[in-house]
C-alpha cells in the first residue's frame, strides 16, 4: 500500500484499457474509485489511505452491475465491427473506441460520411447477429499462430504486445486481438441501438452506441 493505492498478487479489479473503463467496487471496507495499469502492476485507487499491511490477505467485492453493463458494450463494439464490415465493405477496419456505462462509440475506417440509411442497416445487422445468439470465445494463442490463422485484421484499434494473444472470436464473424471483458454469447448483448455518426476526420467515422440496459433507457426516453 502506497498512500491510497493498492496493489495485490492477484486480481478481479479490470483496469482502464482498451477503450474499456475500470472497474469499481471494495477492498475490504474501502471504495475503489480507480484502476489502472503501471507496466505489468495493477493499481487500485481506493478513496482514502487504508490500514493494510503487506502479505494481508483481502476481500475484494467489484460492482457486477457496472461490469455487465461495459462488458455488453465491449462485446458490442466488436458484433457493430462486424456489422458495419458487412454493410460498408471489407475496407472497414476500428481504429479506436470508449466503453462507458451510458454509451459507447467506436471508430472505423472509412472513407466517407456514414449515412441514416447505413446506420440503419448496420444496426439491423448487428441485432440480427444479437438475436442468432452466437457464441464469444476467449482464448490465448502464441502470436504467429493467430496472424497464420486469422490474419492481420486481429489487430483491431491498433497493435497488442505480448507473445500470447487473447483471441476473442464471435461466431467467425469476428476475430480480434482483444483483452477486454466480454460475453459468452451475443444474445446477453439484449439489443444494440445506434445513436449516430459523425466524421471525426480523414478517413475516420465515429459510431455513437448503445447495448443493454443502456439501449432500453434510451428508447424509453425516445418514446
């Protein structure tokens, strides 16, 4: 323990990463309000200096509700890759996104404004590939092994170091280099709602979304 921070041998805890934020939750009695990566150390930032000692052992408890709801729009993200691949062409690639609670966004590759009519259809897709249920499988894989198998387009949103790659595949759709949460199948994603596009610059398109309990809200609010 440094100051308010603590680092353990093992953790729950997800740090910020990937577009993906960190989780919340309790060390023992103590709210963490942050998690981040240090090189290869994961730190906890809890909201006041804790009475712990060194070899102590712990009871972390993290906000599952908090976690779902990322872990829906992380494994969005990937089904809306997919989707939009489909309906835009084999040029689209992400080359960035952001998990909240409230909505996500990632960002493709793509020459052009996306249109309603796009939108529309990248969406239809994307809840067609909800409702097939399709299975999200996880596992590590040496690296040349996944780039002769599923070819440089694992890389998704940029370069993931390391020898072994967690690979996260969806049904084939999908297969990327990712070592965010996810589901076990799409169908936990319940429904996927875009909000909008908007082009952030040369080449790159911004697709605003939401998943879950976050797409009922807000077609609640729309109705």
């Amino acid at each position: 323990v440094i100051y308010n921070k603590a680092i353990l041998d093992q953790t729950y805890f997800y740090p910020t990463s990937g577009g993906q934020l960190h989780d919340l939750g309790k060390i023992e009695e103590y709210n963490v309000v942050d998690v981040f990566k240090q090189g290869n150390v994961i730190v906890h930032v809890l909201d006041k200096n804790p009475i712990l000692k060194e070899n102590q052992e712990v009871c972390c408890e993290i906000d599952l509700e908090r976690r779902l709801q990322l872990t829906k729009h992380h494994t969005a993200t990937h089904i809306i890759n997919a989707a939009a691949r489909k309906v835009l062409g084999s040029h689209i690639n992400q080359a960035g996104a952001k998990k909240d609670i409230d909505k996500a966004t990632i960002d493709l590759t793509h020459y052009q404004n996306i249109t309603d009519e796009e939108l529309h259809q990248i969406e239809g897709e994307a809840n067609r590939l909800v409702k097939e249920a399709m299975p999200v499988k996880s596992n590590f894989v040496p690296r040349t092994e996944a780039e002769q198998t599923y070819g440089m387009g694992i890389y998704q949103g940029g370069a993931v170091p390391g020898k072994m790659l967690r690979i996260v595949n969806i049904g084939g759709v999908d297969v990327e280099a990712c070592g965010g949460t996810h589901l076990k199948n799409t169908s936990e994603a319940e429904e996927i709602k875009i909000l909008k596009a908007t082009k952030i610059s040369d080449g790159i398109a911004r697709i605003y979304f939401t998943a879950g309990e976050a797409a009922h809200r807000e077609k609640k609010e729309e109705n």
